[in-house]
C-alpha cells in the first residue's frame, strides 16, 4: 500500500465481499485457535508439541484478516485489478473438477492413492480444459493424463510410504504401488 497516499480520514470505498473476507479469516483464526486448544502441548521432538503449527497458523491468519479488515475501512483494495474471466461460472468445468475430488475420496481406500490421484488429476485437467473453452479431449488424452497423474502421484506415494513412513492407501501389500 502507497502510504503517501494513505488518509484515514478518508471515506471507506469498498465492494461487497471484502469487509467479509477480512471477517471469514479472523472466524476461521478462531476456530483454528479453539481447536489448537485440544491438541496436548508436550514438546516433543526439538522442544515442540503438536500444538505449535496450528497455533501459528491460527495466529497468521488472524494477522491477515486484521489486515485485510484494516485495509477495507482504509479505503478497500486499491491497487486490486478488475477481476479477469466470465462474469458467470461455468458449471461443467466446476462438475468435472468436482467430480474428480469426490471420486479420489472415496476410491482412495479402494483402489489406491496412485489411482485415485491420477483419476482425480484426469477429471480436474478436462475441467480446467473445458473452462478454457478447449476441447476436453477424447480417451487417448484421458489416457494420456491419467499416465501423467500416475508420473506425480507415484513418487509422492513412495516419499511419503518410504521416506517419512506415512501410511497412505497402496493396491498391493508390498507398498510400492
């Protein structure tokens, strides 16, 4: 922000919405903050307990939202630009994306995260291409993302299994796929 040009006596000159996104951050601060008090604050590894993240996420994102709030009374966004895009939604794209997320949930335990994340990496790219007004592509560009899916969620899977020794859902006992 200019603050040459900053004048707090100055009208507030906002849009809907914005006084609103500072209010949705200090809410989910909170809500972050009250749940941050159930987890045990024992120091763990390093002198730190499993409270410590969210407590510092609750606190920056208050700070963000008090700023946000400081900014909108001061006069709104005033270096934002016009949003780009549709004025309206395009629903088939959303469907697709959603489609996507919503199957990787509730196939992860059934067929894998490999699966299940490339599946989801399909359905979100022919969204994101549909939104764009592009063809979505027939089955040999499904085919061809799921294959790129599989290329990124593969080596997350086995840094995740291997290396940090998370259990994530795998097809087969061995935990390599």
């Amino acid at each position: 922000m200019d603050m040459d040009s900053f004048d707090p006596r100055a009208p507030a000159n906002h849009r809907p919405g914005q006084l609103a996104m500072g209010i949705g951050a200090l809410v989910v601060a909170a809500v972050l903050a009250w749940g941050a008090m159930d987890i045990p604050s024992d120091a763990g590894y390093a002198g730190v307990g499993p409270n410590f993240l969210p407590w510092v996420i609750s606190a920056a994102l208050g700070l963000c939202g008090v700023m946000l709030i400081r900014e909108v009374l001061t006069g709104g966004y005033r270096q934002m630009e016009e949003p780009s895009g549709s004025a309206r939604g395009d629903w088939r794209a959303l469907a697709w994306v959603s489609a996507g997320v919503l199957l990787n949930a509730s196939l992860i335990t059934t067929i894998g995260f490999i699966l299940s994340c490339s599946l989801c990496f399909a359905l979100a790219v022919r969204g994101l291409r549909a939104s764009e007004g592009k063809p979505i592509g027939g089955v040999r560009q499904t085919l061809k993302d799921a294959a790129i899916g599989i290329a990124i969620s593969a080596p997350v899977f086995w840094l995740f299994t291997k290396l940090l020794a998370v259990n994530l859902p795998g097809i087969t006992a061995s935990g390599w796929i």
